[in-house]
C-alpha cells in the first residue's frame, strides 16, 4: 500500500477521517482481530499513510466487535501452516515504529492478549472499557512477548509489576491497569470511542508542532543514560529544532496575547 489512505484498497482495516483525526480499525472479530501476516504488512501502510498525510494530527486505533481489540497473533493461521512475516515496523505496523511522533491512541474494547496488547503499549495513551482485559500469555505456549512487551511494560509500570505480568502472564482487568499506570482512563463499552475523540480533541487544543516536539523528546529521552544527558540532547533533538521553525512558535502566543483560539498551521 503507498502512502495514501483508500478504504478500497484494505481487506482487514477500516479507516475513518474526521477532521484531524483518523480512527483505524482493526477489522477481523471472526479471528477476535488477530493479525496474520496481511493484516500486518495492511496496518503498516495504513500507518505509513497516517505518518505522511500533513493534515492528519491523531490517530485512533480500535478493534472490530464487542470481544477484542486484538487477541495478537493469529496462532490458529500459524497452526494452518501459513507463512509468519511481520513489517519492519513490526506487528500491527506500529511495535517497531519508533520514529512516529504524532501521537496514536489505543481504544481497547476487549481482550488484549499477547501481541494485542504489544500493540497498545505501543500507543501513547490507553483508553479501556471496563471489559477490556490485558496480558502478556507468550510463556503459557512456549513463546515469549517479542513485539517490544517485554521492554516497553517495565518502562511504563516499572520492573517488578511487570515481572508479575511477564513471569505469570496473568490477565489484568482495565481498572487494574489503571491502577498499575498503563492505562488512561477505563469507560463504559458505549463510552470507549466518545472518550478516545476526547482525548483526541484535547490534543488538538495543542500545536501539533508541540506536540510532536514533545513526543520526541519524551521517547529519545528515555534512551539517553541520565537526565542531565537527556536535558543537554534535548535541543538537538528533530522535533524540537521542527517546533522551533512552526509559525506555530508565533501563532500561539499570539493567539494568547489578542485572547482567542489559536489557528494552528500543523507546520
């Protein structure tokens, strides 16, 4: 798929634009969205797109159905004899992309089981129905949580509730993952994607320049070895030096200074 985003084109996917927003749906619930290899290398274009289109800010990602957000890989595929092959970007286009710095929101509606929920912890916030449940599974098959669950768990909850996850792979209900960190915010099912646009709409308040400064220095700081390291980097970083050169960096004091909504430039 190039860098266009066309509903034709897409097999295991829906997409709807909204504005700034795109909400991407996972679209297999007779597989409790379970992604095979197509649906992998189908997401990545659709993020791909989302990474490119200057008029996109947000993007929502959800799964198909009442019972899954996604149940991760597509074991009973795997079992057939299908061929496995996951995009650079990794699973669901998103576990290996670590360049993105438009924020991406989870509405996790059921099950996120093993590399479903990989996928979510990939995504800068977590919105949950209460009748979301979350789990790192891999070891009760032989297998181990590979799509960046074991290292990206312990950065968000630390390292000893995540090694009560990922040693026992035990389900964690929404409320408790609220409680742990990784989730948000926990919602009624009728109320997942009503809370997901809100939190997209209030991160549309913001300059998009900023925002995507922000991620940037927020994700390569964490890769840097202390925080005085981090402090010293962060004006060097790409979306900082970006943010710098936004007529944004005019249009929101203005904005302030004459005492109305900013008009920002997505620039």
């Amino acid at each position: 798929m190039n860098a266009t985003l066309d509903q034709a084109s897409l097999s295991f996917t829906r997409i709807a634009r909204e504005g700034r927003v795109l909400t991407v749906t996972i679209d297999r619930p007779e597989a409790m969205n379970a992604l095979h290899p197509a649906a992998n290398h189908e997401l990545e274009g659709v993020f791909d797109a989302f990474a490119a289109d200057p008029d996109l800010w947000v993007a929502i990602l959800t799964g198909a159905g009442e019972r899954a957000f996604s149940a991760g890989n597509d074991l009973k595929y795997q079992a057939s004899g299908g061929a496995m092959s996951v995009p650079d970007t990794g699973f669901a286009g998103l576990t290996a992309r670590f360049g993105l710095t438009k924020p991406v929101i989870a509405a996790v509606n059921g099950v996120a089981m093993g590399g479903g929920f990989e996928i979510a912890l990939a995504c800068d916030l977590i919105v949950a129905s209460d009748t979301a449940t979350f789990a790192l599974p891999e070891p009760r098959v032989g297998l181990a949580a590979l799509a960046g669950g074991l290292h990206r768990l312990p950065r968000q909850i630390g390292l000893k509730q995540a090694m009560g996850m990922i040693l026992t792979g035990r389900r964690v209900s929404a409320h408790e993952g609220l409680q742990l960190g990784f989730v948000n915010e926990v919602t009624t099912p009728g109320g997942l994607m009503e809370a997901a646009r809100r939190w997209a709409g209030l991160i549309l308040e913001c300059s998009p320049a900023s925002i995507r400064a922000s991620k940037d220095a927020v994700m390569r700081g964490l890769d840097e070895p202390t925080l005085a390291s981090a402090y010293a980097s962060q004006m060097r970083y790409p979306g900082i030096q970006a943010m710098f050169r936004s007529p944004d960096l005019i249009e929101g004091p203005m904005a302030f200074a004459q005492k109305r909504a900013p008009n920002w430039s997505g620039q």
